[in-house]
C-alpha cells in the first residue's frame, strides 16, 4: 500500500507498507528535538547559504551551538505545523530527507538561473517536535557542532547597518 500526498506529486511516496519511508533520509538529529535548549531557527546567511541553528543540551551541562548549513539555495518554504500533511510531518521529524523530483524542484529547475546547477540541485525537508517544516532546494548541506554564531551576528549587523533610519534619513 502507498500513500500518495496531493501537491507533493504522484511520483512522491511518503509510506509504505512497512510504514518505512521511501524517500533518502540523508541525516538524522543527534538526539529529540524535544531536549533542545532553543528550537531551530532560520538564518540566511551571506551570498546564498542559510541556516537553521538551535543549541542543544551538552552531556556536562550548559549548551552547544549547532546548526544545519544549506549551500547555494534557490529557494527556501517555511510551512507551519498544520499547513502540511501529518506524513511528511512523519517522514521528516528530527532528520533531513531528500524529497526528490517535486512539483516544488520541477519548477525551480524550469527557471534560467537555476539551469545551470540543475544537476546538483535537491529538494530537502526537515521539521521539528511541533516546529514548521523548513523546506530547501539547494545543492548541499552540513551539520556544524560546535556553529560559530559570528556569522549570523556579522549578518544581522550588515542588514542593521545598511538600513535607513525612517525619521532621520540616514
């Protein structure tokens, strides 16, 4: 028996009979998104990586910044936890999982721009305990523990800085 999920393509098998998933589950969280110290949170980060980073707990106390690096990516989805089916929410908890060819993938490889990496480009899911879906079509991705938060501070204080003030126009 497979289930199929409208809008993720006939060719996307959530399950099957075994309840397995059918689809690559390329990495999986340490441990339960439920012990994390901070929930995930997305950053975009300089040319076109971003990141998801959250701390986690460290056996000796305290905690660890971790994070999920995403590499050339052509478009990132943020689906709240009831905008997608309880399968995928099944399918991606606590690991990331290369969809395959998507509807989302098929039209992303249609534009001119993302032509020339067709080839490399992938469709990657991930959500977290009652989190959002974080959907990425990117070339790669890398799990960094310890993550270095100076990217994302240097981030937020590029786009601080290259804001105009509203009342004094500078």
């Amino acid at each position: 028996m497979k289930l199929e999920l409208p809008g993720w393509g006939k060719t996307q098998v959530a399950c099957s009979k075994q309840g397995k998933s059918m689809n690559a589950v390329l990495w999986k969280l340490p441990v339960p998104s439920t012990g994390l110290h901070r929930e995930p949170r997305f950053y975009p980060l300089r040319a076109h990586d971003c990141c998801l980073w959250w701390i986690a707990e460290k056996a000796e106390g305290g905690g660890r910044n971790e994070a999920l690096i995403f590499n050339e990516v052509f478009l990132y989805k943020v689906s709240i936890y009831r905008a997608y089916p309880e399968p995928i929410r099944y399918l991606t908890y606590d690991k990331i999982v290369d969809m395959g060819r998507t509807p989302l993938l098929t039209e992303v490889l249609s534009l001119p721009r993302a032509k020339e990496a067709g080839a490399t480009l992938k469709h990657f899911a991930i959500s977290f305990d009652t989190g959002p879906l974080f959907e990425f079509i990117a070339e790669t991705f890398r799990f960094e523990s310890p993550f270095d938060t100076g990217a994302l501070q240097s981030e937020i204080s590029r786009r601080l800085a290259s804001t105009i003030n509203p009342v004094t126009g500078v």
